[in-house]
C-alpha cells in the first residue's frame, strides 16, 4: 500500500501531474504572448509600408529596397524592379490586387521566396503595390518567437522544479482545511478531532491563517443561520397552527426575542375607533407602557409611523443622539431603551400594523437582520391577514346563514333537516305550527318522533305511516287543533353534496289546503253548470225530435209552439254559456 504522502501516492501523482500542467501552463502562455507580440510587430510593419504605398503613389517613386509597380494608364506598369525576373509576378500581383480582402499580404513569387506585398488604391482607382521580400520586412519579429520558445521551455522547467520543491507540509495545511469544509458542508459544524489542526493553522499570518479564520467564522455563521431558520420554521408553523391573532402574534414574538437577543418587541396595530395605533401584542414591555402607547398615524417622527407611511424599516440607532426622537425621548428612558427597529407589515384584509423591536443598547442592524426582521413581519401579517379573512369568512357565513334561515323561516311549507342518523338540525316556524311543538322541542329531536306527532294530527282515514322511509311522497289531512284543517302534501327526500354523496334528509310538508279548497269549488261549479246546461239541452232534444218525427204530423201551430220552446232554451243555454265565459274572466 502506497503511503498517503509518497512518492507513489495518489496525492503525489497528482502533486506532479499538477506542476507539469502549471509548467504547461506557463510555456503555453509564453509561446502565445511571444507569437502575439511578433504578430503585432508584423502587423505594424505591414501598415508602415502601407503608408509607403500610399506615398510612392503619391510622388511616383519607389522607397529604397521596394520593387513597385502600378496600373496608373490602364494596363499594369512596372515601375521599379531591384531584383531581375520579377516583373511578371509583378505584373500578376498588380491586377490581383484590387481583390484582396486587405491592403497586405504574404505572397510567394515564382522561386518560392515570400514577398510581404502592400497596395493603396486612389480615389481615380490607380491601384500602386509595393514589394519587398518578407525575410528582410519581417526581420525583427522571428527572433521574438524564437526567444518566446526559449524562454517557455526553460521556464516551464523552472516552474516545474520550484513546484515539486514545494514544503510537504501543504499537504497537511490543506487537508485539515478541507476537512474542515467537509464537516461545515455536511454537518454545520466542525468536528473537534478536525478543529485541532485548525487551531493550528488560526495563528499564521499567510493564506492558511485566513482561510482557517475564515472557516469558523463561517461555522459561527452557519449555526447563527440554522438557529434563525429553525426560529422562522416555528413562526410558520405558529401562523398555521392557529387562527387565533394573539395566541400566534404571542408565539412569533417569542421567536423574535430569542433570535434577536432583544428585551422587548410588539406589534403596534390601528384603532379604527380611537384613529391611533395601539399595542396589539407584546414580548417584555411593562404593562404601564403598553396602556399609554398611542401614536398618531400623522407623526412625523415616530419610527412606526414613519414606517407605515413609507412602506420601509426605519431604525433608530441611537434615541439619545437621533434628532427625530427628541419627543420621544423620555417615554423611551423610563422604559429603559435606547434602539428602536420598526418593520412595516403588508396586510390588505388586516388593519395596518408594524412590528416594533426595542434594545437597551445603542446598536445599528445589518442588512441581513433587517432582512430576517422582515421576515419575521411577512409571518405576522400573515397571521393577522388569516385571522382578518377567517372572522370575515365567519361574518359572511353568518350573515348568509340568518338570510337562509329567514327566507326558509317564512315559508308557508314545513321544512325539517335531519342527519344521517335521523337527529333533527334544523326547521321552520310552520314545521313547528303542523306538528304542535315549538322550534327548541323540535331542534335536536329524533326524527322518527317528529313523523309520529304529525301522524298523530292526521285524520285517522288519512293518517301515514309517517315512520317508514318508504313514504317519500303522500297527502294527508291535518287536524291543527283549533277546528281548522290543513291539507298537505308530504314529501322526503335525501340531501347529497357535490359529489353525490348522502349527509341528510329533508322533510317538505307542502300546505296545499287553498289547492284543494280551489279543486272542491271548482268540482262544485262544474256539477252545478252541468246541471243548468243539461236541462235545455234535454228540452231542444226533446222538441226537436218530436218535429223530425215521421209518424206524427203537427199542424203549424204546434209546430211553432215546439219552435218558439227550441228559440228559449237556445237563449238560455246562451245566457249560461256567456255567464261562465264572464266567469272566467274573473
């Protein structure tokens, strides 16, 4: 087994391994700032002889050491060639010129020597190519790579060597270092065998000192941030644990109090009635305090209202020194305070509130407390918002209920409301007028005995058998006791939710007494005016069958007797008719 630290360990492979990729590294970066710096030195000797260019053109005159050629009358020209057989390529290079994407370019000649070659074309479209061979343009920069190649093989090396020859002990440096970051990343906190080598390294004055500071200030932070976490954790929990406003504020001051290491904290909210803010809830404030507390909405200088008015925390460092609390001033040394924090809370069901925190020391909250003093307000104004909206979701379902409790308490119809298990929860006056009792004996009553007492009052010729389900629809007559009858319709039936599901039945006694009073008068009319049409009906049939007789012959006198009878029965069959059409009209 190889040992943790030599030559053949991991760690040591991966030590060379790392020092041969910093060497390369350092070659690799030399080599490119050698061919970048002999780049731009080509790239400025390529603009200077473009410049010459631009002046041979101008002046008709090759610079010294330049071969120069020009199609100034149309056709390409040379005009100067210091060395001979290169006025064809010349000639060549001149007529391609105008299709160069650049003003320069590397371009070999017939033997295969390089020529670094620049053009200018004037505003008449002359286009003027100077020409010298690149090894002379170019003499400077090809020593600059050449040197950047030796300088990043020799100093690759170097680097190399000054890397293996590090002190071993940054291996044990960095371990317990990165044991330490282990820990804090997976459990929060460092383990006291890895926090002796920690120690150690707290003393040095280097890199290591630093980062091993670094890291216990971290844990100090981390367990700081899992304490509040935990603390917000409770507070969520405290607004959905209850709907009750001062039980959850209570508990979520309790959370402020020990996160923040304040004395005191509250939770000032709006008096509709007295047009000022009052102590909501409170965590450590005298009772004498909490009673006199009032601000006034209008105050330019208190912290909470100052708060609400600009929808931000407003913090007084220092009551005796801060200039806008100068009023205030007293009221906060008898209550013992000398830094106020007041967070604005959103509600929009809720009436306006802050969250008041108070030290008895001077002190000024960072951005993060601020941020967690938010937080912890968001959680408030939740729990005020919840316990907002639950009293009026209560409000509204009362008033609905009384509304449906009306309108159902002035039914002329009986309505009774049972369970599953047959307790009555609910029934109208008439209910209670049908069956004899009143609403309380009714309410909480078995149903069974409720049908019974109705069947009791029923006629005994028409009295159900009001305690078996399966009479869900039948017509009885009702006794009501005072010499009076009531006809009834009873009906039942099950009451589901929304999805189809059983919670009750509902018992409807429909009081059609006028219906059938209505049915009986109208039995008694059409009887009656059968009778009446029936009598001169008979007498026309009769008189009539007696003309159109073929074994009698009536002299003209009975004839117009029987006639004259028909005529009368015929207007009184007409009377009638028209008395019932006028009746129907009523």
């Amino acid at each position: 087994m190889d040992r943790p630290n030599g030559p053949s360990s991991p760690t040591a492979r991966r030590d060379r391994l790392s020092g041969a990729v910093l060497a390369t590294i350092f070659g690799v970066t030399v080599l490119l700032g050698s061919w970048w710096t002999a780049n731009s030195l080509e790239d400025e000797i390529a603009r200077g002889d473009i410049t010459l260019a631009q002046n041979a053109a101008t002046m008709g005159v090759a610079p010294v050491g330049y071969a120069m050629a020009s199609n100034s009358d149309g056709s390409p020209a040379v005009i100067v060639s210091p060395t001979p057989g290169i006025e064809s390529w010349l000639t060549y290079v001149v007529r391609k010129a105008p299709t160069w994407q650049s003003d320069w370019r590397i371009q070999p000649d017939g033997s295969g020597t390089d020529w670094l070659v620049t053009r200018h074309i004037s505003d008449h479209g002359v286009v003027t190519v100077l020409a010298r061979p690149a090894a002379v343009a170019f003499a400077t920069p090809q020593p600059v790579r050449s040197m950047g190649l030796f300088i990043a093989v020799i100093g690759g090396l170097v680097v190399y060597l000054l890397w293996r020859r590090r002190d071993r002990t940054f291996h044990l440096r960095m371990r317990s270092l990165i044991e330490a970051g282990q820990d804090l990343r997976w459990r929060g906190e460092i383990r006291s065998s890895h926090r002796k080598g920690l120690n150690v390294l707290v003393g040095r004055n280097d890199q290591y000192g630093e980062l091993a500071q670094a890291l216990i200030g971290t844990e100090g932070q981390i367990q700081q941030r899992l304490s509040r976490l935990d603390a917000l954790l409770e507070a969520s929990r405290s607004v959905g644990s209850s709907l009750v406003e001062t039980s959850v504020l209570s508990r979520i001051l309790e959370q402020v109090q020990e996160v923040f290491a304040v004395e005191r904290c509250a939770v000032i909210a709006y008096d509709e009635r007295a047009g000022v803010f009052r102590v909501e809830a409170s965590r450590g404030m005298s009772s004498e305090f909490v009673d006199k507390v009032r601000v006034d909405p209008q105050s330019r200088n208190s912290p909470s209202a100052r708060a609400l008015r600009t929808g931000e925390p407003v913090q007084v460092a220092d009551t005796h020194t801060d200039l806008a609390f100068t009023e205030f001033r007293e009221r906060a040394d008898q209550e013992g305070y000398r830094y106020v924090l007041a967070i604005p809370l959103r509600t929009v069901h809720a009436r306006p509130a802050a969250l008041v925190i108070q030290k008895a020391e001077p002190y000024l909250a960072s951005f993060s407390e601020l941020e967690l003093a938010a937080a912890f307000g968001r959680y408030v104004s939740s729990a005020m918002e919840n316990a907002a909206l639950f009293a009026q979701t209560d409000k509204q379902l009362a008033e609905t209920r009384r509304r449906l409790e009306a309108v159902m308490g002035s039914l002329d119809d009986g309505l009774v409301l049972t369970g599953l298990e047959g307790t009555v929860y609910y029934a109208n006056s008439a209910a209670a007028t049908f069956v004899g009792m009143s609403l309380e004996e009714i309410v909480g009553s078995d149903e069974s005995i409720i049908l019974d007492r109705l069947a009791a009052r029923a006629r005994s010729q028409s009295r159900p058998s009001m305690s078996h389900r399966q009479d869900r629809s039948r017509e009885v007559i009702l006794d009501t006791g005072d010499g009076q009858q009531r006809d009834l319709w009873l009906s039942s039936f099950d009451v589901t939710d929304a999805h189809g599901e059983s919670i009750g039945r509902c018992h409807l006694w429909r009081d059609v007494t006028s219906d059938r009073d209505l049915h009986r008068a109208k039995e008694a009319l059409l009887s009656t005016v059968s009778h009446e049409l029936k009598t001169p009906l008979a007498n026309i049939k009769a008189y009539t069958s007696t003309l159109l007789a073929d074994d009698v012959t009536w002299d003209p006198e009975s004839q117009r007797e029987f006639i004259q009878i028909i005529e009368h029965e015929s207007e009184r069959l007409n009377d009638l008719v028209m008395n019932l059409l006028d009746l129907s009209r009523i």
